[in-house]
C-alpha cells in the first residue's frame, strides 16, 4: 500500500513507497489510520493501553512474538466494540508501540478459568504499521481500557520506525537483563549476536525472580557455555535446578515467566571447571542466596 504523510520532511523511500520516519509536527493516530481506512471510526474502536500486569511487561511479550495470543485473554469483557486498537507502553515513558488494529469476532467465557478469550482478528491493511508505529500519550490515570472517542485526539503519531521493533543485538556483557520471554526469543531465533556471544564464554549468573524478590545464582562451564545453560531455562523454565523445579511445581510451570537473567561475570569458556564454581560460591555468598534465595548449596 502507498500513502504519503505531508507532516513532515522526512520521508524515504521504501519498497517504491514514501513512508513517515519521524514527525516533526505530531499527528494523530485515528488520522493516519484513517488513510488506510476512511470508514475507521474511534466509535467503533476500544484502545487497550497495554502495561505491566504485576507479572509480565507487554513489551516483553510483543518482542517474543506472542502479544496476539496474550490480548486475547481478559479478565472482564473489555473489548466489547468492533475494532481494538492495540497500544503497549515503552518502559517508564509517554511512548507506544502500536501492537495492531484487531477486529473482535467474538468472544468466549472460560469457566476453568474465569476469564473471557477474545476472538481478535488482526486487520490487515494497519499490519504493517505493527511495532514500529510510536504513539505519545500522557496517561495520567491506571485505566488501561478506553473509549477511542474519548482520548483520539490525545494519541499523537510520534514516529513510524523503517522496521518493525525486535530484540535488539547483544548488548554487551554487563547489560544482559532478559526477561523469560526475551530469553525464550533469543534461544528459539537463535540470535547470531546473542549465540555467538553467550557461547563463547563460561561464567557466573542471577536469576532474579520478580515476584518474591528471591535470587538463584549459577554457573555455566564446558562447551556451548552460557548459551547451552540457559537454553536449558529457556527449555524446563528451572533448568533442573532443585529449588526451581519445586518452584514451578508447586506454582505452576508459568511461573518462570516472573525471572529475569543477568551475567555477574565471565571466564573463558575454556577454563578450569573448578575455577568457575569458586567464583559462583563467591557471589552466593554476597547475594546471600543461600540464607535468602533459592540456592541450597
């Protein structure tokens, strides 16, 4: 599809189509989506401002490729309009991602649960605008469930990145900070700057879990190193580990979705096995994540 946005001078060229990369004079959600489909009305639209839920960001989840199947679960019937449009907070910011424009075919109760699942069809002509349309919105209020008439003129169109947001390269040692959902992404894409990097080394890491605050803090040494064991995490959620195991066993295997992964520290992934664990006593003795986490070694 061709469209052009005369708001701004800066447009390139992509595909044979002149697209928005960043808007100088802000413009509206609703009018831009009304250039694909001049009948769309905010009347007809429910917006699901999508944050934290005290157990999983959005963001996360979008990342991991499973946002489509995440919306649809609800614990009230939030999406009684034709049209949702799906809209998931940047961390700590006025900025979203638009995650789609989804049309609501029907929905079900689910008794097991209690819950309502939602038959949300993706409207295609707004697909690609999916992670890389960025929305301004100043939500000052907890209400994550809007009426689109209420607040269309509030949703300032900030910037249509050239590609689709994903996780990005591999950061860098010192800044790993994964959540279950981006591990589980980076494992199953085989992500060559993250495999090519956690490979190479062994060394000392923290699983931070989110819900309790409590630390698990291990080892990885040998061949594959830090990849090969966390794709262990990313596989059983506990990665074999007793206290994890029970964990989920007792909690539920979706429980691994609350950990967090960090490196403490790197070695060679040709160095000495007994090396590694000394420098794992180390740290779990400074987290004391013995006397208050989840090791028991």
């Amino acid at each position: 599809m061709c469209y052009l946005l005369l708001i701004t001078r800066h447009v390139i060229e992509v595909d044979g189509d002149r697209v928005l990369t960043r808007c100088r004079n802000l413009f509206k959600l609703f009018d831009l989506l009304r250039l694909l489909s001049p009948t769309l009305s905010p009347a007809d639209c429910k917006l699901h401002m999508a944050v934290w839920n005290g157990k999983e960001h959005p963001l996360d989840v979008f990342l991991a490729g499973d946002f489509e199947e995440w919306q649809r679960w609800q614990t009230k019937r939030n999406f009684e309009r034709r049209f949702v449009v799906s809209l998931i907070n940047i961390h700590g910011t006025d900025n979203w991602v638009f995650g789609g424009l989804y049309e609501q075919i029907g929905v079900e109760y689910k008794k097991e649960s209690n819950d309502f699942y939602y038959d949300l069809e993706q409207v295609q002509y707004c697909a690609e605008l999916s992670g890389r349309l960025v929305v301004k919105f100043s939500r000052n209020f907890r209400a994550s469930y809007l009426l689109a008439e209420r607040w269309s003129e509030d949703l300032l169109v900030s910037e249509l990145k050239s590609e689709r947001l994903t996780l990005s390269e591999f950061p860098g040692f010192k800044s790993v900070n994964l959540s279950k959902r981006e591990l589980d992404c980076v494992i199953r894409q085989s992500i060559p700057s993250w495999k090519g990097a956690l490979s190479s080394v062994s060394g000392v890491y923290v699983i931070s879990d989110t819900m309790s605050g409590k630390l698990y803090v291990g080892c990885a040494y040998g061949e594959g190193g830090i990849w090969s064991r966390w794709s262990q995490y990313s596989s059983s959620g506990h990665g074999n580990n007793v206290e994890l195991r029970t964990l989920l066993n007792n909690l539920g295997a979706k429980s691994a979705e609350a950990f967090r992964f960090s490196i403490l520290e790197v070695a060679d992934v040709h160095a000495n096995k007994n090396e590694v664990i000394t420098r794992e006593t180390h740290w779990k003795e400074v987290l004391l994540s013995r006397t208050h986490g989840y090791n028991l070694n």
